[in-house]
C-alpha cells in the first residue's frame, strides 16, 4: 500500500514541477516579440492562463512590471512543498 501511495506522491510531484517549469517558460516568451502568438505559446497559453489569471486579479501590475506570474509559482512550489510534508506525516 505504501508503495502504491508513494508513486502517487512521485507523480504528483513530478507533473506539479513540470507545469511551474512550464509556467516560467510561458514567462520568459513574454521577453519576445510574438513567441507567445506561436503555437507552442499558444499551446502554453491554454494551460498556464486558467492558473494565472487569479493571480491577476488579486495583484495588479506595477507599471510596467506583472508580479503575479511569481506569487503564483511560489504557491506552486508551496503547494509541492505541502504534498511532500503530507506524505511524510501519513507514512
């Protein structure tokens, strides 16, 4: 049964990493000029908007500079952070 709770927790892990990696790269295209309107931007766009635009709304810019896109990594990273500690108490 641990093994089986284990992988799990791997899992999870593993595809919450991959998407704030994802998140940081669709960050990055907004460096340059028309990479966000290509279809691997696009492609990013259709998965990482859904989680930012909360993020959005709760924080607005600061001049020219959007800060939310790096609150909303650190609850990611908080929330990895979180499934590692839930899986340590429950074993």
């Amino acid at each position: 049964m641990q093994s089986v709770l284990y992988s799990v927790f791997q899992v999870l892990e593993l595809l919450l990493t991959f998407y704030s990696y994802a998140l940081i790269i669709y960050i990055l295209l907004s460096w340059f000029p028309n990479a966000r309107e290509s279809s691997f931007g696009q492609l990013l766009a259709k998965l990482c908007e859904p989680y930012l635009e909360p993020f959005r709304k709760i924080i607005p810019p600061l001049g020219m500079i959007d800060i939310s896109p790096l609150v909303a990594i650190l609850a990611l990273n908080f929330a990895i952070s979180g499934l590692r500690q839930l899986f340590y108490m429950i074993i």
